[in-house]
C-alpha cells in the first residue's frame, strides 16, 4: 500500500470516532490486549507517564514530553487527535513517525487475521507503543483518548497517572455528573503508581481519594502542592511562573488556563524527579518555553498571523470556553469569530459564553459528525449571536478576514476538526 492507501484503509475500513462519533466508540481493553499482544506487548518495553482529564491534558502531556527531551531522555509523545496530518499523533523526540513505518504496521496488521475488529484508536495505540518500542524510547508520555477506566491506552502500568481536571464533556458516554466522569478518569490510577490531580474539589476530590487509598496509590493535589508562587503576563505572550521548585519560569503557550496546566506539571515533575528521573532546572525551563517547536503542539491560543491578529484554540467543551470566553472578552467588540462544532455536543452553555458584541461566522467541519451550520446560526441566534453561516471553514475565514480591518482579532474555534481545517488550508 500507499501511504495515502494506507490512510484511507484507517479511515473507511476502521470504526473512527473523530468521524463516526459514538458508534465508533469501543470501550474496553479485551481488544487492546488482544492487539498488544499479537505485536509482542511493545507497552510493557518503556516506563510512561499517563494523562487523562477533561482539559488542558494536551498542554500537559507536551510540556512534560517538552521538559524530558530536553533533560536528555528519548521521549515518545502519544496524543490524540490531530490537526493536520494524522501522523501528529506518534512523536519520539519530537519528529512524527515516517510514513514508511505507518503503512508497515498496517500492513503486518492486515496480515495477521487476528479475528477482532479494533477501532481506530486501539490499533493507532498500539502503533504507537511498537513505534516506541522499536525506537528504545526512554520513556513515553501517553494522553487518554476518552475517559480511562475503559480507555484502551489503560493496558499501561506506568510511573505516575495525572489527571488534569473534570468538566462535562462527552456525557453521553462517561456520564452526566462531574462525578460520573470523575469516576470514569480515576480508572487510570492503578496500585503502588503515584497520581497527580491538577483540579479537583468536593466530591470529585473525595471520589479520588478513595480511589487512590483503594488502590494504595499515593497522591497528590496541585492545588495543595501550590507549585508556583507568582504569575505574571510575559511580554510578547504566555506567562512568567516565579517561585517554582525549578527557579522563575516563561511559559510559552498562552490562554488563562495555562497557570493551572502549569501547577500541575511542575508537581508531576517534581514527583518524577523523587523517582530518580534527573530533571534539571535548564532542562524544565526550555520545555516551558520552548514547547511548541520541541513537540509540535499546536492549536492552543495559537497566533496565526497579523493585521488582522488571528487566533485559533481547539477548546470544545463547557470547561475549556470558561477559560476562553474571559480571554475572548477582553478584545471585544473588534472581534470576527469563526465558530463550528460537532453534533454530539451540548453547545448551548458553551453558546452562552461567547461574546455577544462580535460579529459571528458560523461553519462546519468536513466531517460526518459535523453540526451543520445553519443549525449553529440557529442555536447561536437563541443566545444572541449574529453572524451568517458558511458551509465550509476555509469560505469561513476567508469571509471573516474581508470584513476585518486591520487592528480586528479573528478567532477560529470551537471544535478541533475547525481547527484542525483552517491550519491545513
């Protein structure tokens, strides 16, 4: 096969849920193991660092992968999904995996009759766990897919779980309560493994503290911890984190939720760093600021261009516009916003967020799960949002950015898939 073959196999002949939505979700581990073991149990061959929550786990899964390259470990990196080229999913030191080696692992799989049917997700997982094996990876920084208890990058045993925060987000599946969901993500902590949780309070705080005293697994709050003893903007962007185990650091990536993200790295860190993962100063310091060209990180209050300013987030859910909207606010009224998202989600509290003062271009993702967008005009008109709908995300911007002056802010969001269109334009 083609490497473009190869893509369209995963693509058509394989459940995907970034396309398909919940009848592509397989949960469970019986398939994962199935498949681990068919190529020879590659998760067992690397320690790993395990991250799962709601928000903010892809900020901190590349921070962490960012701050280990550079502290002179080979780092396997495995996130989901991606923006632009699917290969973005499985990095080692940063460089995506060839295309050569995609299409090898798919065609041994195809070759294998093992008799199961995994999704998309499982057989990219264990992709990924051979890529890192077969590269001798030091260690791997792995984010959850959905959920954790029945996420099948759950076969791990790792060093330390991290769990970043819960906020409703595919309730469908994991449940209609923070607690539901917590439960759900606490299925990452495992025994005598180290947990760090980022945000957590009442009975979500309780939830995993039982879950760790059940398991005899020691953990840890960042928010008790208090990591960091200042935050200050940065000129030109991002933060400045002063007091921290690793001296004053500069944030690269922006957004009010990075403090936070923040807090929780540096307590995983230092935890790692107890283990006898040498981490120094220099070595966090140039993960901080220097994590996007380290990992490829992209699509987190991410500058695109100039005159006009245009941003674009990947935040999709009630938690991560709590953020966002504070953010959006303070450039209103001069604001376009070019907004999508896909059908599975209850978008009106997220609606209800969003600045009412600028002018809105409704559009959808070229994806099945796509909510189409007249339906997002009609629902944004509900919380007094006006705008015109386009029915595709490059006609989107291309109209926000004729109607913008020069000083004007356009922002791109709303989903992934938006995003992950308009930087592939």
């Amino acid at each position: 096969m083609t490497y473009q073959q190869t893509l369209d196999f995963l693509y058509t002949q394989i459940p995907v849920f970034q396309c398909e939505g919940a009848s592509a979700y397989k949960p469970g581990l019986e398939r994962s193991l199935a498949l681990a073991g068919a190529f020879g149990d590659p998760h067992k061959r690397f320690p790993s660092v395990h991250i799962a929550g709601t928000n903010g786990k892809g900020s901190t899964a590349h921070t962490i992968a960012a701050v280990l390259q550079r502290a002179g470990y080979k780092t396997g990196l495995y996130t989901s999904p991606h923006l632009v080229d699917f290969r973005e999913r499985i990095r080692v030191d940063g460089k995506m995996i060839a295309e050569r080696d995609v299409v090898d692992f798919v065609e041994r799989f195809r070759g294998m009759n093992l008799g199961i049917e995994p999704s998309f997700f499982e057989l990219t997982m264990t992709m990924a766990f051979e890529h890192f094996a077969r590269e001798g990876v030091d260690i791997a920084v792995v984010e959850v897919g959905l959920g954790g208890r029945l996420d099948s990058t759950n076969i791990l045993l790792p060093r330390l779980s991290v769990i970043t925060n819960i906020s409703l987000d595919h309730t469908a599946l994991l449940g209609d309560t923070p607690v539901a969901i917590a439960r759900e993500k606490a299925g990452i902590i495992k025994g005598g493994v180290p947990v760090v949780i980022g945000e957590a309070e009442g009975d979500v705080k309780r939830l995993f503290i039982e879950r760790a005293e059940e398991c005899g697994a020691p953990i840890l709050f960042a928010e008790e911890v208090k990591p960091i003893k200042e935050v200050v903007a940065a000129d030109g962007g991002g933060w400045l984190y002063r007091g921290t185990p690793f001296g004053e650091l500069r944030g690269e990536l922006g957004g009010d939720c990075q403090p936070r993200n923040a807090a929780t790295i540096l307590t995983a860190l230092t935890l790692l760093s107890s283990q006898g993962w040498e981490i120094d100063d220099d070595a966090v310091a140039e993960g901080f600021a220097r994590v996007t060209e380290l990992t490829g990180l992209a699509g987190r209050w991410m500058k695109v261009s100039d005159n006009p300013s245009v941003i674009c987030d990947t935040g999709h859910n009630t938690g991560g516009w709590e953020y966002l909207s504070r953010r959006l606010r303070s450039l209103s009224p001069r604001l376009k916003m070019v907004i999508g998202f896909v059908n599975d989600k209850d978008v009106s509290h997220i609606l209800e967020m969003m600045p009412r003062d600028a002018e809105y271009f409704f559009t959808q993702a070229s994806i099945p799960r796509a909510l189409p967008a007249d339906a997002v005009k009609a629902e944004g008109a509900l919380h007094g949002l006006r705008g015109e709908a386009y029915g595709d995300v490059a006609t989107a911007v291309e109209a926000a950015k004729k109607s913008a002056s020069a000083d004007d802010t356009i922002f791109v969001g709303g989903s992934t898939f938006v995003v992950g269109e308009f930087l592939s334009v």
